[in-house]
C-alpha cells in the first residue's frame, strides 16, 4: 500500500492513543490482559451500546469462535451463513464439526436473503448467522421472527457494523452474542483486535470462563473465589492490555470518526452518482430503516474484466483499490462441503463485480475529488 499515493487504507492516531499507549507500560499493565485499559473498553461499549457485557478479544476471528462454544457447536450440526463473507464467519464453526449451510445474497444491501432462510433449516440449524455488510443491517425483524418459531440461535457478525443501527437498535444487539472487529481495515482500530457481545446475561460467566483459557481467573481476580482452576474448555482468548489501551484512544473520538466517515461516503456518494448512472455502475444502497456505520463505498461494475481494468485505470494514477470476498462455496473447502459455481448466482454475480475505494479516516478531500476524478475519466464501454 506504501506504493501507492492514496492507499485503500491507512490507519491513523486520531486521539490520546499514544498517550494511553506510553501509560500501560509504564505502569507494567501491557504485559497482560483484562486490565485497566481493557475494562474502559468493555465499560464504554457496555453503556454506550446498553448491553449487559463486552469482552474484548484478540480478534473478531475469536470471538465467533467464543460464540461457537457457548452455543455447543457440536460434529453435525448446521449454521445458516452467507457465502459472501469472510472465512471466519463459517470457520468459527466448521472448527467446531459444524456444516456451513450458505445461503444466497440480495441484490441491494448485499446481505443474506431472509426469503431464502426458512427453506434452509432442518432439525440439525444450531443458529443463524447474519453478516451486516458495510454497515448496513440485515432484515433482523424478519430474522429474528424466523429463528424464534424455530427456536434456532442468531450470532450477528458485526465486524463492519459498530455503531450501526437497524430501526432505531444498534446492530449486534438481536442475537445472543454478536461479534465486532477491531482489525486496521475497521472504523476503529488496535491493528488486531475484536470484542464479543453478550446480550444473553446467562451466557457471561460461560464466556469469561472461555476467554480465560476455560479458567475462572476472572472471578478470582475480582474477589469472587479463593483461587481459579480448570473449569471449562476454552482457550487465549484475551488481549493484551496495551491494545485496549490504542483502541481506547480510538473509541473516546467516536463522533469525529464516524462523522468524518459519513463525510467521506457522502462525497463519493455526490461525486459518482451521475457517473454511475451513465454507465450502469450500481452504489451501495441503504435502506431507510437502516443508519449505516459508514464502513466502505463500493462501485458494482457489469463484469470482472470491466472491474480489472478500472483497478488497473486507478494503479496507474497510484490509487489503490481492491476487490472483496470471493465466493465462499467456490473455494476448496465449500467444495468439500458440496457447494458447487452456480449455487448462489447473486453472490457470483456480486463477488465478479463489486470494487471497494479507498475509505480511511484520515483521508482529505483532495485526495477524495483526485480518486473520483479518475474513475470519472474511466469509460467501461471502452475496449
């Protein structure tokens, strides 16, 4: 990315991050996890989101595969997932024995198609797995009356969706546990990082149990037991402290991000609208029960050869763009899971074309109007 004048992404300190950084280890705090700057962490998303508990983790990778175990994921049993997501949203649960049931996308939001769930579940559907892409929600209210008449779990992976709501409730609120990231890709960032969200209060014990390498360190920690020792399967699940400390750093200038990232959205928004109309380009689409978490600006270009060459239209101007997820169901282990090209034509279709821009909060408006500039400049009817 370093080649290239305006990178896809470029994390930034944008707060008292260094500052937070420079006091966990000088007070010895980074060498370990569930600390001070750990807990302003978990506390700030606890009220700020109103839910009954956050846990940081080592990433949103971790914490679905928390989520696994405290649903006991066993050898046979299903989750409902869209192929158009990346591999951790079904890996948490294949490492589990679980089989991934994919499920096809719509054509505006880009999230799973909820018409399509009921025929999907069988006596062996452990939960659903909705995935809100680039922030805008899936149709929960429609989700969660399916996996309530048949009583089947819902892990939101939330990883582009923080701060995000869906008529009026944060995204990650509907299910019993949800997951977000903390990645350098994300809104907010500590490079790796990821926190799971417990809206179901008798999964907490359980899951601070997991996250301590299946220990009650936690409760031995706060004065709860005289000593801790093996009392579940888990594994490391938490974060050193001195992440918590960065991330902290980047979660106290929440408004200036995410105001500056709406800024950013609504200028590409403007900027390429008439563009894409002329050449049949599609742009994201929110819904207007929906309040994205401004995560990404994609262009859906009509083929993979047309979306190729304006990658290589926007390099030449030394601006990088990138594709996004590759079809899960065509890769080596969907096949093995029996998924074959042509099981979810939308996501094919999708996946072939979609070009995501560069979108960091840093970014300045010059450099927005030169990315714009150029893909103005490109023609996709041209040869």
């Amino acid at each position: 990315m370093a080649d290239h004048k305006i990178p896809f992404n470029r994390p930034e300190v944008l707060g008292r991050e260094l500052e937070y950084v420079r006091k966990s280890i000088e007070e010895n705090q980074y060498i370990s996890g569930d600390g001070f700057f750990t807990k302003k962490c978990q506390h700030l998303l606890e009220n700020y989101l109103n839910i009954p508990k956050a846990l940081l983790t080592t990433s949103c990778t971790h914490a679905l595969e928390m989520a696994a175990i405290l649903l006991d994921v066993k050898p046979g049993d299903e989750v409902i997932v869209p192929s158009f997501t990346f591999v951790s949203t079904a890996n948490a649960f294949v490492i589990r024995g679980a089989k991934p049931v994919f499920v096809d996308i719509r054509n505006d939001t880009l999230n799973m198609d909820e018409s399509k769930l009921e025929e999907l579940i069988t006596e062996k559907t452990k939960a659903i797995i909705p995935v809100h892409y680039g922030g805008v929600g899936c149709d929960m209210e429609v989700i969660c009356d399916i996996a309530r008449k048949y009583n089947v779990s819902i892990i939101e992976d939330n990883a582009h969706g923080f701060l995000g709501k869906y008529k009026g409730t944060y995204l990650g609120s509907f299910g019993s546990l949800s997951a977000l990231s903390f990645h350098e890709t994300k809104n907010f960032t500590c490079g790796e990082g990821g926190a799971l969200i417990i809206n179901d209060e008798r999964l907490i014990e359980r899951a601070e149990i997991i996250r301590e390498k299946g220990t009650n360190r936690a409760r031995f920690f706060r004065g709860e037991v005289d000593k801790y020792t093996w009392r579940d399967i888990g594994s490391s699940y938490l974060p050193s402290d001195i992440l918590a400390a960065f991330l902290l750093g980047q979660l106290e200038r929440r408004d200036f991000i995410q105001n500056r990232r709406k800024q950013i959205w609504d200028f590409y928004k403007e900027s390429l609208s008439g563009w894409a109309d002329k050449n049949k380009v599609k742009i994201p689409f929110v819904p207007m029960h929906c309040e994205q978490s401004y995560h990404l600006f994609y262009l859906r270009l009509p083929s993979v050869e047309i979306r190729e060459k304006l990658i290589s239209h926007l390099k030449s101007r030394s601006i990088l763009s990138v594709f996004h997820y590759l079809p899960l169901h065509h890769s080596p282990m969907g096949e093995r899971f029996g998924y074959k090209k042509g099981d979810f034509p939308v996501t094919e279709i999708i996946s072939n074309g979609i070009l995501r821009l560069p979108f960091y909060n840093t970014i300045k408006n010059e450099e927005l109007e030169e990315v714009c500039e150029a893909i103005r400049e490109f023609n996709p009817a041209t040869p």
